[in-house]
C-alpha cells in the first residue's frame, strides 16, 4: 500500500472488508487480526453506541494497529476516536495506516492505561486487551510483561477509572467473558449472543 490511497482502492473499498482493510499492515500484522484485531462487523454495531454526538471523545483500551479506532473516524466523522496502546511498534503501525488513510480525527497514544486520565474521554471500547496476560499461546509478541497478576492489576484499575467516570458515560466491551463493570453501569444491550455487551452508567 502506497503513502496516499490510489485511485485502484478507494476509502470505501478499504472499509468494505476486513481483508481489504487488513493491506494497509505488513503481513505480520495481518496474521494477527483474527485474534487481535476487532472485526468490522463488530466495529459497525459499536460505533454508532459510543459515538453519540459531535466533538464526542472516544477511548480505545489497548488499541493495537488502530483498526478500531480508524473505523469508527471513517463511519463518525463528527466523533473523534483515541486509542492508547502501550506496545510503541503497533502504534507506529496504527498511525502510518491513519496517515495513508488520511483522517483526521483518529489519534494513537503510546502510553499504559495506568498513566491515563479517563477524564479526558467520553465514551469507551474495550475489546478484552488484558486477556493476553492468561495465553499460553497467541500472544502479540514478546516485547511486554505478561502476567495473572498483571491481568488482575489491570482490571482492577479499569474497574476504577470506569467507576470515577460521570453518568451517561458509555462503555462497549468484546469478548470479555468476566463481566467486571462497576455496579453503576447498567447493561442496556448485548449483540453476538453475549460476546457485545453494551454498557451505560446511571
């Protein structure tokens, strides 16, 4: 994939397909979508929830390549979509796939969660990025700490932030089996049997 989208690959074309959208990444990167990567399909459901007025600031926990996160700038351009990623590679990969896409309202963060002010945010995806602390196997790479503890620590600190966050605060998560949300949200919808939960605070 050249520096700008030719006239052979619209913007279109790319968010058509997974697969489409998946050439804008090496072929390392693409290898890990079906495990990583949110799909499209999901990405449709989520976005219209958090997106939920112009200006409105959307938090990606553990954002990896951005695929989330350039969906939704590409399907709400009124919204603006942040995803913070503490693997620094997958954030370079995010942001040359933003620039070759051209949106603007799509910034990657290379930070820990844990020096992240939730406050800063509207609305929120969590597509279970902790979990890779349990795999014997599958993992991203090796470039981070993996840990039961790690994956206790950050739930814990995820539960929270979520907690401290204003009423009418949304929050979508994906294949998070252990339901770990704060008593005051409530679950106002769940799509993919119960692997998409929608949830929001009252």
């Amino acid at each position: 994939m050249s520096s700008a989208i030719t006239s052979s690959c619209t913007l279109d074309q790319l968010f058509n397909t997974d697969t489409q959208l998946h050439t804008l990444y090496p072929e390392p990167i693409q290898l890990l979508a079906n495990r990583h990567w949110t799909p499209l399909k999901i990405a449709r459901m989520v976005v219209p929830f958090l997106a939920t007025h112009p200006g409105v600031k959307v938090l990606d926990i553990g954002s990896g390549v951005g695929k989330f996160c350039l969906a939704g700038a590409y399907y709400k351009p009124y919204a603006s979509f942040f995803g913070v990623e503490q693997r620094k590679n997958l954030v370079v990969h995010a942001e040359k796939a933003r620039d070759v896409l051209g949106l603007q309202n799509v910034h990657f963060i290379h930070r820990n969660i844990t020096q992240l002010d939730f406050k800063q945010y509207d609305h929120f995806y969590f597509f279970n990025s902790f979990y890779e602390n349990l795999l014997d196997k599958d993992k991203i790479d090796d470039t981070i700490t993996y840990s039961t503890h790690l994956y206790n620590y950050y739930h814990r600190l995820l539960y929270k932030k979520l907690d401290e966050m204003p009423e009418g605060t949304r929050v979508a998560t994906f294949h998070c089996v252990e339901d770990k949300m704060p008593p005051g949200y409530a679950l106002v919808d769940s799509k993919v049997g119960t692997l998409l939960k929608f949830w929001l605070k009252i």
